[in-house]
C-alpha cells in the first residue's frame, strides 16, 4: 500500500490580502527613502551639496559610478 507524506486534497490556503490603506504609508516611506538616497548618490556635490566638504561625495562614489552618474 502506498501512502504519500503530501496531502493529497487540492485546497490551498487562501491568498492573505493586504488592503492598500496599510500599504500605502510604508510604500511613501520607501519611496521618499529612495529620492533622498538618490540625491545624496547621484547630486551632493559642489552647488547642491547639503554639507560642507567631500566627505559624503566620497562616501556614496562608488555608487555613483555604479549607477552611471557623471561623476569626473
Ligand atoms: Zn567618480
């Protein structure tokens, strides 16, 4: 006699649904997350630098270049 260690009935869990109210703010979240990193990658530098000095320029360079921003 045969017997499988899988259940052999084809009714799977439903789908756990996320409303799009609890999403929207962490998706916000993110996304503003996302602009400021970018800024501080790709433009912190020279006459839209935030901060004083290299320093941030010469923390984020190598994404910069990772991501093709003119850089020098
Ligand atoms: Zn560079």
């Amino acid at each position: 006699m045969a017997q499988s260690a899988v259940p052999s009935s084809s009714a799977r869990p439903a789908p756990v649904r996320v409303p799009v109210r609890d999403i929207l703010p962490w998706a916000v979240f993110a996304a503003v997350l996302g602009v400021v990193l970018i800024y501080f990658v790709g433009a912190e530098q020279g006459a839209t630098s935030l901060f004083g000095g290299t320093w941030v320029h010469e923390f984020t360079h190598d994404g910069r270049h990772l991501l093709g921003f003119p850089c020098h």
